[in-house]
C-alpha cells in the first residue's frame, strides 16, 4: 500500500483470485485521475452487484485526457479506474515474489531501486504482470529479469463501487479531510492533556492527538496539533498544523537567549515541525505556508509562508545569494537554505521572523539567523534522525498515556481503556512498570468509592490488566477469576432483584407430591438476522440492548426439548441425554458449582440450583428424572445450548407451579450460563421461547428488563422468507463461549471501537425490523451484510477459509449473508436475491463439484399455536 493514501471500504468483499496479484481499484473523475495512476482493465470479466474483477491490459501515470483516451482507459460512463496503490499477491505469485527478493543479489536490488529515477519500482513490478506493458520493461534496467521472475502470473483489477479514496498528499489535503465531509470519523481528541477551556482558547474544530497544552495555549479553528507538548504564551493559528514541537516557557536572562516576552505566534495557514538530526547535530524547527510547494521555483510563483519569494527578501532585507547557491537553477524552498541549527528560544524567534509575525527592530535575530549554520529541505531529509524521531515520539506518547491513566485512576470512574493506556506506556521503557505499580496503590479502596456506577467486573477488569503490565503474571491469573465470579454475580444479581420467591403454598402443595407428575417442553431454534452481542453481559446489564431473531423447526419438528418427572420408585435425581449418557445422584447436597467443563450434565444442573427445586420439599418424598435431547448439529450456532436450558428451567418451573413464564425463564437461563461457566446472553432463550420473528430489547436495571415486541408478519412475507433464506449447516463445529470470552473481556477494558460496534449492531436490529415490517427484504439482505462486517471487527476469527469460500460462491445469487449466532463455524443464513436464486443456489450447494460439504436444511417459521 502507497503511505499518502487512506482507503475507506469493506475489506470482507474483496474478492481475490488466487495464484495471481491484483490491484484494487476504484471509479473516479477524469481530473482525478490524471493526478494518478489508471488501470486499463479488459472488457471481458467478473460483473458483481458492487464490483468487476478484469485481467489488468496496462497501467498509465499521470495520463493526459487525450492518452486516457488513446489507451482506451475511459469507462462507458465516462469515468477511468484509479490505482489506490493497494496490491495484494497470493499463491504461486507470491511464492515468486519473496523468491526474487531473497535470490537476487543485493547489488541487483539496489540498482534496481536507484536506477528508477522517472517511475519508482511499484510500476515496475506492475509491468511485470502485464503482459501488454512487457516491452517497454524489457529495455529498462534488470527489466528482463523481472519479467523472468513473475511474468508467468497475471494481474487483475479488482474494482470496487463502494470505495472512497483519501489522498494526503499535500498539507491543506490533510486538514481538507479532517474537516470536511469525513470529520464525523475523526476525534477531536486523543490521547491528549488540556486545560480546563476557562484557561485556555482551543477551538471545537481543532484536532489534538497525543499532545499536551498547557494553560494559556491559544488554537484556531480547524488546525491539527499533533505529537506536541505547548506551553507558555503560544498562539496558534487557523487551519495549521503543527507535529512533533516542544515549546516550553522560556526562562533566564543569558545574552543568548531572546525570550519570548510577548508570545510564540504561528499566523492562520501554517505549518511547524520539529525534527532532530543525526550524529547528535541537535534540532530543527521547520516553518512553511499551508499551500506552499516546495518544488515551485522563484521565477515561477513560487512562495514561502503564502508570499512570492521576491516579497519574502525584501521585507526580510535579504539576498537570493545569502539562501541559495549560485550553481542552484531553481530557486525553491526545497533548497532554500532557511533553516537554524540554533537553541530552541532561538529556534522560535528566528522562526516568527521568517514567517513574518515577529519583528526585529535592532537586527539581533537577522544576526543570530546569518550567523548559524543553516539546511534546506533538501538537506534536512537526508539528516533527519529517524529512530531518535521514533524513539522521542514513543516517550512523549508513553509519558501522556501514564498522566490519562493516573487522572483517570484518581478522579474518573474507570471509563477509559487502561489495557491500551498500559499498551502505550510499556512501549517506552522499564520506568512504565513502575507507573503500573503505582496504579495499583489505588486498589482496593477504589470499588468502594464508586459502589453502584463502577460495577465490580470492571474494576476487576483494571486490576488485572495492571497486574500483568507490572509483570505480576500469577496474581493477575487470580484476579482473573474473580473477573469472571463478578461478571455472573452481577448477572444472577439482575435477575433475581425483585423476582418472587417460591411460596410457602407452593412449597409444600399436593401433601408433599409435585404436581403435575410429568411435563414436555419442546422448542425450536433461532437464527438471529442482528444484533447478537447487545443481549450480553455484562453489556446488557449496562447497557441498552436489542436484537432481532426467529423462531424456526427444522426438517419438519421442533429440534430441542426435555421432559421431567416426578418419581416415587427413587428420591434422587436421575439426568439422561439423547447419546444415551446417564447419571444418577442421590446426594442432592453435592449439586453445586463450580462444574468441570467436560461435565456432559452441568447444564442440567446449574438448571436445578437456579429454579430452586434442589430445596423444595417435594424432593423429600419424590424423585425427578429429566431428559433432554436437541437434534441438531453440535456447535451449531443456533443457540441450542441456551434453548435446551430454557425447556429444562420451564419444565421444572411448572413441575413446582411456579412462574414458568417466557420472561422468567429467558432471565432464568441468564444466571444458569453464568453459573455454567458459558457466559452468553438471552437472544438464544427468546428466540426459542418465543414464536415467530421478533424483535426484543432489554433495558439496564433490576431486574434486568426485556421488551419482546413481536413481528406482526403477513403471510406473503412469511412465505417469501421461507422460500428466498436459506439455512446452511457449513459443518465447522464452533465453541460461542471462546468467542464470548475474547469479545467480554475487550468491553470490560472499555475498547472503544468494539463499543461502537455493538452500538451499531442494536441499531441495525432497529432499522431490520422496520425493513421487515415494510416488505423490504432485499434492505434486510443488506443489514445482515453489515452486520456480518461487524462480526469480523467484533472477533476476526468468526470467519474461515470454508465460510469465505461458500459466501464467495453464494455471493451472486445472495443480497445478504451471515454466520448465525458468534460465527466461527455453525450455521449460515443465505438470503437469496428471489425464490429462484434461492433454488439455483440451493442445487449450486448440494452439487458435489462445488467442493463445499455443507448442508442445507428444511425449515419453517415457529408461527404461534392457534388459541
């Protein structure tokens, strides 16, 4: 990828050919592209819904509107193919690529970057997949042999419709972005120390990141502040830039230090860096106009600081001779030998009298600055001190994330990600330990001091992340347990919080026999179309939540279910599952969690310590025997686990008569997970539980409130779902509370990028509903795909080579496709462009040429049992 440019597009739907390198591509304006490179793509290829994918026939730079038109580069629509810089190469032509790099000789290598002088050796590698562009490389340098080495492979043009291309290349391009059509995804702040605004005057569009302002720092409207540290009376102005400066309060009254007894100003429209030089040569300040190219020569119209040069000497009273060597031809700012290697008070006066915001009534800066060894830009490029840069950037950046940490330990309620506030403060040196252990000093007195808006698993959450940052490995693992005790203590909490306790009536009904003797729940599945993990917690005990799923049987029977009875032939409790695995247990005390993982009966029991029949006295002169069964793939995806534990809660509720409804069993199921050690959230319970499509929210509290708002669907919108979705086992067994684990713990840090994507994820469930309320299948087609995305943020392994096979080869049938439940394997809902696509795929699916060993599955919405 080319440094100067920032692509924005969906990286999930690109589609690369393998054995072959491709250049990403892009539609764009003339103008555009004679700025750039173009791809001549042939006209015979792959036409999808939002991209083509075409053998590349050549590559131009910079083309005129005329060779775009010679070389047959303009579009039916008037438009050509923008080179976004961005290659990938896979396969065999890869293989080829690292073996040039690694058999070629080093002299080769270099003469091949040194000889490229008009084009750079991207376009030379280009050429070599293009078998139209061979000629010309063959007559340059090494070209023969680059052609020899990866000319067996093509390239194509991958070109995406829904691509925005960012191009920074200039200055005022950067500000343009950050205050333009694209500053909605731009902080205004990061990482970054400011005064309270009563102390200073810093604009609401001026950009700060990794940087510290002291008070009295004035900014201007629009500017970018960026790697600095201002202090004293500094005044920036509009739309600057300013990257890498330290400006401290001057002090002392040496002959060689002018003081600042007004302030450092930098006008409306300009540029400060400051870099350091090598072989120890100190810094230097460097100060340009906004719109000023530095490559533009005097004699013509060339400027510094936004004024021709022929202004600049007269009113800085010097000579072209005193900046510019006599044998130079063009007289730029590019090798304008402006610049002081002088202190920074002197650095700073010298500057503003340059830039013409200073004066300089007796000379003594015009002295300083004829007197002090001076570089051009030209000069500078080559002295800059790169890992010295690297390194005073990462102290600086280390040093700020210690100060947020610390404000944030001593006067916040943990909002802020500590994990990559350490992250940022171990990349510095062994001192940031230390900072972690200081932190550390606020523990434990700190929970107490929130109690009620700092929940206990965060606080937990910050702990332990200290601990490991301080390099205490074995009590961080301790603490790490009590994370995942909070986060299921706060769960059964939320539940349990002002829900009815079994009544005394109700305890001993029916002379000490449990009535009715026996009880079969049966349930269907869900698939989920958005918003799985708003229904998390500990999320949605925080948070707002929403999600919309469906109820469905598969293969004509509702798949999941379990009976339970009460017996007087024992008084113990005997568990069997559909494998024929049994257990029987008549010490009822040893019941208790923790369970092993490997333990085929913990559902069940974690079921039985939450309903509360362990301490009805019916067990006194009863037994129970419980079976359950679920027949459908292990590690499925469509909530089965949770599903199961709803049937077994709801039977024994109405074996002991108690409140056995929908909402008290979905909440139910919450602490048996949390108790069972999976985590995992209430769409899967509500899903099963209740029929049909809905679209249920939950509201923070105690008790934790769901609001589950059936879909009022017609029977036209019913049959066509049933006819255009199909439901695919891809036959990847999947572990959700591995997942779970990784996505829990990234929102108990406060990852702000995660956060926002859930966000996202509820409000899609939001505007799925209505498209489904509306007919608007196809809309829901493009939910699911945005949600998808956002599961692959959310966890990068939820996808698989198989799944990214069968979504490719669904692609062109398909207006949204997904992963049911955390992804990672399971089932996949296909959502197909018409019934007949959904029959065309369907046969694509179950021809064994496709080379995919999936399964598609009959089914039927779970509509509600007439009354």
């Amino acid at each position: 990828m080319t440094g100067d440019v920032l692509p924005c597009f969906d990286a999930a739907n690109l589609l690369l050919p393998d054995d072959a390198a491709c250049i990403v591509t892009a539609p764009t304006t003339l103008d555009v592209a004679s700025n750039h490179g173009v791809v001549v793509a042939s006209k015979d290829g792959t036409e999808g819904q939002n991209y083509s994918l075409c053998l590349v026939d050549n590559l131009l730079q910079k083309p005129t509107v005329r060779e775009l038109v010679e070389g047959q580069a303009i579009l039916d629509d008037g438009r050509a193919l923008l080179d976004t810089g961005i290659i990938a190469v896979r396969g065999q032509a890869w293989q080829e690529l690292v073996a040039l790099a690694y058999s070629s000789s080093q002299t080769m290598i270099e003469e091949i970057i040194t000889s490229r002088k008009e084009l750079s050796l991207y376009e030379d590698l280009v050429a070599a997949w293009v078998p139209t562009k061979h000629e010309w490389l063959r007559n340059r340098p090494f070209g023969k042999e680059l052609i020899a080495a990866l000319g067996r492979h093509k390239m194509f043009s991958f070109c995406s419709y829904d691509f925005s291309f960012l191009h920074f290349g200039t200055s005022a391009e950067v500000l343009d972005h950050l205050a333009g059509s694209y500053s909605g995804l731009v902080g205004r702040r990061h990482m970054c120390s400011v005064p309270e605004t009563t102390a200073c005057d810093i604009a609401a569009t001026t950009v700060i990141l990794c940087s510290k302002i002291s008070a009295g720092v004035s900014i201007g409207e629009d500017s970018l502040v960026y790697d600095s540290s201002l202090s004293g009376r500094v005044r920036i102005g509009s739309q600057s830039i300013v990257v890498g400066v330290n400006i401290h309060e001057l002090h002392g009254d040496s002959p060689q230090i002018i003081r600042s007894s007004t302030c450092f100003t930098l006008p409306d429209r300009h540029c400060l860096w400051e870099v350091p030089l090598v072989n120890s040569m100190g810094r230097v300040m460097v100060y340009c106009g906004l719109h000023d190219n530095p490559k533009v020569a005097m004699n013509r119209d060339g400027t510094f600081c936004g004024k021709p040069w022929k202004n600049v000497l007269e009113d800085l009273k010097i000579q072209d001779t005193d900046i510019w060597d006599t044998s130079n031809l063009d007289k730029c700012l590019w090798n304008a030998r402006l610049f002081p290697i002088v202190s920074p008070p002197e650095m700073l006066n010298v500057g503003m009298w340059l830039m013409g915001s200073g004066h300089d009534p007796d000379g003594k800066v015009s002295c300083i600055w004829r007197n002090s060894r001076r570089v051009s830009l030209e000069e500078l490029h080559r002295s800059i001190d790169y890992h010295q840069l690297c390194m005073d950037s990462a102290k600086h950046q280390a040093d700020l994330a210690a100060a947020v940490a610390k404000s944030c330990m001593t006067y916040g309620l943990l909002g802020r990600n500590l994990f990559q506030l350490c992250e940022d403060m171990l990349g510095n040196d062994s001192s940031s330990v230390e900072v972690c252990k200081e932190l550390l000093t606020f523990f434990p007195s700190h929970g107490d001091q929130y109690s009620g808006v700092l929940p206990q698993s965060r606080g937990y959450q910050v702990k332990m992340d200290l601990l490991r940052a301080s390099g205490d490995l074995s009590t961080a693992s301790l603490v790490e347990e009590k994370v995942w005790a909070s986060v299921a203590s706060e769960t059964a909490s939320a539940i349990k919080y002002g829900s009815k306790e079994p009544s005394s009536s109700a305890m001993t009904s029916s002379n000490g026999n449990l009535r009715p003797k026996k009880v079969v729940v049966e349930l269907p599945v869900r698939v989920d179309f958005v918003g799985g993990w708003s229904d998390t917690p500990p999320w949605s005990l925080e948070r707002p939540g929403c999600v919309l799923n469906m109820a469905i049987s598969l293969e004509g029977r509702l798949p999941v279910g379990a009976t339970t009875e009460a017996t007087e032939d024992h008084h113990g409790v005997l568990i069997e599952d559909d494998t024929d695995r049994k257990v029987y247990i008549d010490d009822l005390s040893s019941i208790s969690c923790p369970f092993k993982e490997d333990d085929p009966f913990r559902l069940v029991k974690s079921a039985l310590i939450v309903t509360g029949i362990l301490g009805h006295e019916m067990l006194l002169t009863s037994g129970l025997k419980i079976r359950t069964w679920a027949n459908v793939p292990r590690g499925s995806g469509l909530g089965t686990s949770s599903i199961l534990a709803a049937a077994v809660v709801k039977c024994l509720f109405q074996l002991m008569e108690d409140d056995g409804g929908d909402d008290n069993v979905a909440r139910a199921v919450l602490v048996v997970e949390q108790i069972m050690g999976t985590g995992g959230g209430w769409q899967d319970q509500i899903g099963g539980l209740y029929p049909g499509i809905k679209c249920t929210q939950s509201f923070p509290g105690q008790p934790l409130r769901l609001q589950v708002v059936p879909l009022l669907a017609s029977p036209q919108l019913i049959q066509e779902l049933e006819q255009r979705l199909l439901v695919v086992f891809t036959g990847q067994v999947r572990l959700a509370h591995r997942v779970l684990e990784k996505v829990v713990t990234r929102y108990l840090r406060r990852d702000s990028l995660l956060i926002s994507s859930i966000k996202r994820l509820a409000e899609l469930a939001r505007a799925g509903r209505e498209a489904l309320m509306n007919g608007e299948v196809d809309e829901l087609g493009g939910i699911m795909l945005e949600a998808w995305g956002l599961h692959q943020e959310l966890d990068p392994f939820c996808s698989n080579r198989l799944v990214d096979e069968l979504f490719a080869l669904a692609d062109p049938y398909c207006c949204g496709y997904k992963l049911v439940g955390a992804g990672g394997g399971g089932f996949a809902l296909l959502l197909a462009r018409s019934p007949g696509h959904a029959v065309d795929l369907r046969r694509v699916l179950q021809d064994s040429a496709a080379g995919l060993d999936v399964t598609v599955y009959d089914w039927k919405v779970a509509v509600p049992l007439p009354r």
